[in-house]
C-alpha cells in the first residue's frame, strides 16, 4: 500500500467578491491547517466549524451545503471546485465571513 504525502497551504489566502445570489460583499479565507485535520469550514460570523465530510452534508435542492441545525454554509461545491488542482491538499481550514451563501463567489 502506497502513503500518500498530506499537505496544506503554506500562507493564507483571501478571496473577496459579491455573491451571486446576494449580491452583497464576501470573503471567504483559505487558512493553513494542522497535520491530518483534514478540511473544515468555518462560519465565522457564527463561529461554528464543520469538517467537509458527508455526514455534515445537508440535503438542499440545487446545491451542496455544509452544516447542521445551527447554521450552514451553502454552495460549498464552487469552493471545493479550487481544490480539483490540489489533490493531495488534505489539510485545509476554509473560513466564510459573513453570511450562509459565503461559498458563492464568482470564482472564474
């Protein structure tokens, strides 16, 4: 069985634009992260953090959202989209300022 060796980003990242179907300003920060913690997604404006995984996926017609009965980012599919170019990023704190449609940035 080959190891694969897990990375995260070396500096911290910050993304800025109006949302898409708000249209109000976001930001969202890629933050490095501790070894093996894996993804996680926070919102601070809650300060609430969720690991990126399937059981804190919640089922929301045309979109992917992350969270629970607290609060939730939504569109997180366009934020892990960047990630497609990174496979062996395993480490990796995503943070959302502002509001649960934070991940809908026009990231083209």
């Amino acid at each position: 069985m080959s190891t694969v060796a897990r990375k995260t980003i070396r500096d911290e990242v910050e993304i800025a634009g109006l949302g898409v179907r708000s249209g109000r300003e976001i930001t969202v920060r890629l933050l490095p992260a501790e070894a093996d913690c894996g993804i996680t997604l926070t919102r601070s404006d809650l300060d609430l953090t969720w690991p990126v995984d399937l059981d804190h996926t919640l089922p929301l017609p045309n979109c992917t959202s992350i969270g629970d009965d607290r609060g939730r980012v939504d569109f997180v599919e366009h934020l892990l989209a960047l990630k497609q170019g990174t496979p062996h990023m395993s480490s990796q704190k995503l943070a959302c300022l502002g509001e649960r449609h934070a991940a809908r940035l026009p990231l083209e």
